[in-house]
C-alpha cells in the first residue's frame, strides 16, 4: 500500500455502506428486477418455438420486407436445429427485460436532460462516465450487491445499455425545431401537452435509434454478464470456452450474431415512423384526385 | 412591480406615437391592442441596461458596455380592431421579437401590452394560456406544421390543445381547411405538400379556434413571388369576409403597403414611425425610413381612399326634392361640381351648379334629374395606378367610395399629380 492513492480502497467502502444500510432498497431493487425478468423469460420459454419464432418473423415480414422475413425464418430454424432455442429465447428475455428497464429508466432522464440545463451538464458527464467504463467492472458492483444470477446480470446490462437511449432522447428533444415548440406555446400548450404533442412525436425518430442503440448494447452485455451466471447463450459461450470447445463456441457465437441482425434490423425499422403512413398513402391520395 | 415600471420616453421616440392623420377606414375603430413603453433586454437581469437606456443610450451602446442585447427599446403603438397592422424592419431590426412579446413566448422586460385594457404582462402562465386558446394564434415564417400529422389535425391543432372533442375539431379544422381552399387536401401530410399549400394549412390552423387577433411572422418571406402575392390576395379576402386584428411583421415594403391598414416601422429595437402606407410615404419620420421608399412605385402602393381628398365644402347632402340649398352651396363655396350623399353617407351621384339650375328650372327639382351622368365612383382599394386615365378622362374630380359605398373623397388630376410628384 506504500505510496499509493487509495481511491480503491474508498470504493470498497462505499460499497460496503450500501451493503450494511442499504440492503431493504437493493431487496427491493431486486425484487422488481427479478419479477420483470422472470416473467418475461417466462413467457417466452413458456411458448413453444414455432410460436415465438413465427411472431419474430412476421414482425420482420410486416416491418422490413419479404426478404428479410424469410432470412429471419431461416436464422430461427438454423437455431434451433443446433439445438441452441431455449437458451437463445432465454437470451432474447434477458435482452428485452433490459431494454425495457433502459427505456422505463433512461428515456425520462433523456427528457429532463433536454429541458434542464444543469441536468443535462451532471448528466452528460454521468453518462460518458458510464460509456467509457469498462463492461466487466459493472459485473462487480452487481454480484456485491444482487449475488449471482439473472438480477445482477440484468443490472449491470441496464447501466451499460441506458446512456444511448439517454442522449438520443435528449438530442431528439432539443432538435425539434424552434418554430414547431413556439407554435405550441403560441396556441396554449401546457408544458406536458407541449412534451406529448409537440416534442415527443418529433423526437421519436431519434428515441426510436436509442432504442436500438440500447438493444445492441444490451445483448452484447447480457453474454458477458454469464461470467456471473445470467444464463441464456452466454453460458453456451462460457462452456465453449471453459472446455476449449470450438465447435459449441462457434455454434453459439453464431447465434448471438444472428440474433442480433433480426433484432437490430426490426428495431431500426420502427425508426422511420413514416414507414407506415408512407404505406398506405395511396388510399389518400386518391381522395383529392376524386375530388378534383 | 418591476414588470410594468414606468420609464419616461427618450426623446428620440417621442415622436413615434403620434397617431396617425388620414386612417379614414379605422379612425372610428376601437383599439383592441396597446403597447405602451415596452421593452425586451435578453439578460437574466435587464435592470442596468434598462438604466442605460433610460438616460439616452442606444442598443449598440449598451451591447458595447454591458454585452447585453436589447431586442425591442421602448415601443409604443395601438392596434385597432379589424386592421392589419405590419410592423416592418429589416433583419435584426426586432421585429420578430416584438411580436413574440406580443403572445409572450419572449417575456418583457418591461412595459405593458393590454388586450381590450387587460394588461397581458400580468397574468399568470394559466390566464395567459387561456387568453392564447381563445382570442389569439399565430402564423409562422417556416409554416411549423408537425409532421406527423394529416392537413386536418395539424388545423385542429389548436382545438385539440383547448380540449375540444375530435369531431368539433375536425369540423372546424375541415371549415378553416375550405375556407383556404384545402378542402381537398384535408389527409395529406405536410411533406406530401408545396410551401404554399403548407403554410395555407399554417393559415386554416391559425383561424380553425375563430382567433379575434392574429399574429402573422413574415408569414409569406419563405414563398416565392407568386406564390407570396397570392397569399396576400387569400388573407385580404380572408378579411374582407370576416375582420379580424391583424399584426404582420414583414421586411418587404410591397408587402406591407399592400396588405397594410397602418405600418410600423422599427429599426436597432425602435419603432420609428406608426401611420397609413400614405402617411408614411407623404412624411417619412427620418433617412432610414425615406431609404426604404427609394424605390417604391408610389403609383402601385397607393390606394384610391389614400389620395382621395374630401372636403365638407362640395359635399352635398341629400334632401330628396330639395336642390335649392345645393345650388347656393356650390355657389357660395366656388365649386362647380357638388358630390351628393344620403345622411348616411353613402356617395348618391354628382352635379354640376349648371345641372342643379337646369333641374330648377324643368320644373322637376329632383336630384334624380340633375346628376350628372356617366361617372361613376371607383372603390378605395384600387391602387392609383389603375385609375389614371379615368381620373385623367374625366369632367370632374373622380369620386371615391368604400367597399359599402360610403363617401370618402374625390380624386382631381392635379392631386393625383402631385402625390406622384412627391413619391418620386
């Protein structure tokens, strides 16, 4: 310990605080997390594979294009014929149930940040904290305070996958155009109908890439976060590597990347809002014509 | 009360106020918007730059000294009911501030704007919303239409803010829609739309609540010429339909002189000069506002009812079957011809001392029988450039008219001459 700064040490101690006057919160904090995350893995693993993997491709079928509904059938099919369905559904439950918790968490705080200054300084700083961490240092914190499991895995992937979802909320917010907020205001918006009227529905492009932004980063994060045992394709890797098993390291390395495709080209979908409305816009446009 | 501390003028203003001369249309009309001594400094504490200008410093003095921006410096004016009102001013001038003050999406600094003698600057955020959800809207340079929203919602905007059940709104989103000629376009999306259909859905949206006051933001700057004069000709009919207070800001001098009631001009924050588009021209407050008539085609800006000349001395009132007096007005006042109007004022026809006589004389002394025939009056809004022949070809001053049919004046060739004389 000669010479050296003991910023460590004081880590140790905070943690320790926490630990000794704070374990009803982190219980509760638990609880919560433990409950969503079970219920939704439940749910998915309690359908059968044709089942999910139908309601998959014909969100990718209704959203993207024929093209990729079928590449998507194939993915699902090429999984589970390698045996790996249930832990990739397992994977796909953790995934989502930390998006969900990302969003239920990081998108007020990108909407507070938008409108407060000082928010948005402590923020922004909180956030680059939180990005440039290293994943794995967030697994120790988690496993002090939630032991092992699903719960802390969940935790740690919902502070590494929240920053994109708070910033491109925030940025969304603050690029609306000046005019369109003024408009609002000029016509009598109250500050929440301002948000919800206004502002939201015009950030919703750039929500909608946090919200893949958050996805990606959650699924990347949820196979680590198997090193403390949340389980899904990660232990799949784990075991790959523990027992220097190529061709299983392989096979569920190609999963978690085929996963990631369906996943990241649905969402990105749902990031041009306009694609619906583009869609139909024949059905309108043949009023006016009518008309004339 | 810091907002509405009184501030005594500094003497370069003092003279903007002065109403003005010649409003015949609105000289009766009652005000319905006063702003008196207004001020917006852009400083989380406008008191030492509202110190400095007080003692006589000017906007770039104050930036010089304090780094502090002044947007609008001690504007006084009156908007009466049922004019368009433009204030205009190049960029930078703080004409987009001022009407911003106005609905207070920019806070003063100072002053007060009272609606029908109610002072806006006081009310709390709730009274303010209620006042902008009732009795005013707003049109803006970039149409700010939401983009996710059809034609119709956007112009049910408004309404839907107010609380007003869907089919309401619809409907009265689909009668401002008609009213600008979108009826049709009701389910397209902003982008589906040229600048000119968007901003005519920015107009429907502005009168779907049935505003009592409008605020227009160069409304018509982002379209291009055409387009631009076509827009003016809609809000011009809009409001011969029905009248509505118009504030329009603008930087283009056609544009206020065509659509104008009364001008405003502002320069560095100031207002240098309130009065009609003749008043203005006839007696330009300073340089910066001659620079801006330089190039003006006076014959195109000027209407009839501007130069129209009304004098009580040849202005005859009706008494049906009763000439005598006509005749020995005209005579005593030396006028040869007399214009002829009922007691409500309406222009009836003119006669001539020799028609008069003549009509004495046949035994049937009616009006009827002495006017001269073959004139007939021209309506006030006609530019002067139009009337030039008639006025040229005609016996007599040429009579003008309101859009009722009021008397206002006559037109002689050497007035007509003159006032394009003096614009030149």
């Amino acid at each position: 310990m000669d010479g050296k700064i003991g910023i460590g040490v004081w880590a140790e101690r905070l943690v320790t605080f926490i630990l000794d006057h704070f374990q009803p919160s982190l219980d509760a904090i638990a609880a919560v997390v433990d409950g969503f995350g079970g219920g939704i893995d439940a749910a998915l693993l309690g359908m059968p594979a044709w089942v999910l993997g139908g309601v998959i491709a014909a969100l990718a079928f209704w959203r993207v294009g024929v093209g990729f509904g079928v590449f998507t059938l194939g993915s699902l099919g090429l999984i589970y014929g390698m045996g790996l369905w249930e832990p990739t559904a397992s994977t796909l439950g953790l995934v989502l149930s930390s998006t969900l918790l990302s969003l239920l968490v990081g998108v007020p705080l990108g909407i507070w940040m938008a409108g407060n200054r000082i928010a948005e300084q402590v923020g922004k700083t909180l956030l680059d904290f939180m990005q440039t961490m290293p994943a794995f240092v967030y697994l120790i914190p988690a496993v002090m305070f939630f032991g092992l499991g699903r719960v802390p895995g969940i935790i740690a992937t919902v502070i590494f996958a929240m920053p994109p979802a708070v910033r491109l909320t925030m940025l969304g917010i603050q690029q609306v155009p000046g005019e369109l907020v003024e408009a609002g205001r000029a016509f009598g918006c109250h500050p929440h109908q301002l948000l919800f009227k206004v502002q939201l529905p015009n950030a919703m492009p750039s929500i909608m890439a946090g919200v893949n932004q958050t996805m990606m980063m959650a699924l990347s994060m949820i196979v680590v976060a198997s090193m403390i045992g949340a389980g899904g394709l990660g232990n799949v890797v784990l075991q790959g590597i523990q027992r220097l098993d190529i061709g299983l390291g392989f096979e569920s390395g190609l999963s978690v990347v085929l996963l990631a495709i369906v996943l990241d080209r649905i969402t990105q979908s749902f990031g041009s809002v306009k694609a619906p409305a583009r869609r139909f816009a024949f059905l309108t446009r043949l009023r006016p014509a009518a008309a004339r | 009360m810091t907002m509405t501390m009184r501030l005594d003028d500094p003497p370069a203003v003092a003279k903007t106020a002065a109403p003005p001369t010649t409003g015949k249309t609105h000289a009766e009309a009652e005000v319905r918007l006063q702003v008196r001594n207004l001020y917006k400094i852009f400083s989380a504490d406008p008191k030492p730059a509202l110190a400095m200008l007080n003692a006589g410093a000017s906007k770039a003095e104050v930036l010089d000294k304090l780094n502090v921006n002044v947007g609008v410096m001690n504007a006084s004016f009156d908007v009466r009911a049922g004019e368009i009102f433009v204030i205009m001013g190049l960029s930078g001038s703080g004409k987009s501030t001022m009407i911003r003050l106005l609905n207070r999406l920019i806070e003063p600094s100072s002053g007060e704007i009272l609606l029908d003698g109610r002072n806006l600057t006081q009310l709390s955020r709730r009274e303010l919303v209620e006042v902008l959800r009732r009795d005013m809207s707003m049109v803006f340079q970039s149409f700010a239409l939401l983009p996710h929203l059809t034609a119709l919602d956007n112009a049910a905007f408004g309404l839907e803010i107010a609380g007003v059940d869907k089919t309401a709104r619809r409907d009265a989103a689909m009668v401002a829609l008609q009213q600008v000629g979108l009826g049709a376009y009701a389910h397209r999306y902003p982008r589906e739309m040229s600048g000119g259909m968007q901003q005519r859905v920015g107009l429907a949206r502005a009168l779907a609540n049935n505003p009592t006051i409008m605020l227009m933001d160069e409304a018509f700057s982002a379209l291009d010429p055409l387009i631009r004069t076509e827009m003016q000709d809609e809000l011009l009919r809009l409001q011969r339909e029905q009248k509505r207070t118009i504030i329009f800001i603008s930087h283009d001098l056609d544009e206020a002189m065509r659509i104008g009631d009364r001008i405003a001009i502002m320069e560095g924050g100031r207002i240098v000069q309130v009065g009609t588009p003749y008043d203005i021209l006839r007696a330009p407050a300073d340089d910066y506002v001659r620079s801006f008539f330089r190039n003006v085609d006076v014959s195109r800006v000027l209407r009839a009812g501007d130069v129209a000349r009304f004098e009580a001395s040849n202005t005859i009132v009706r008494v049906p079957g009763v000439l005598g007096p006509a005749l020995q007005q005209l005579t005593e006042s030396g006028h040869f011809y007399g214009y002829v109007r009922d007691n409500e004022n309406r222009f009836q026809g003119i006669v001539s001392r020799d028609s008069v006589a003549h009509a004495l004389r046949s035994g049937e002394p009616r009006f009827l029988t002495a006017f001269l025939p073959g004139i007939e009056p021209v309506t006030s809004d006609l530019p002067v450039h139009t009337l030039l022949r008639r006025v040229a070809a005609a016996p007599c001053p040429v009579p003008v008219v309101d859009a009722n049919g009021i008397y206002l004046g006559a037109i002689s060739p050497s007035v007509l001459l003159e006032t394009l004389d003096r614009g030149a």
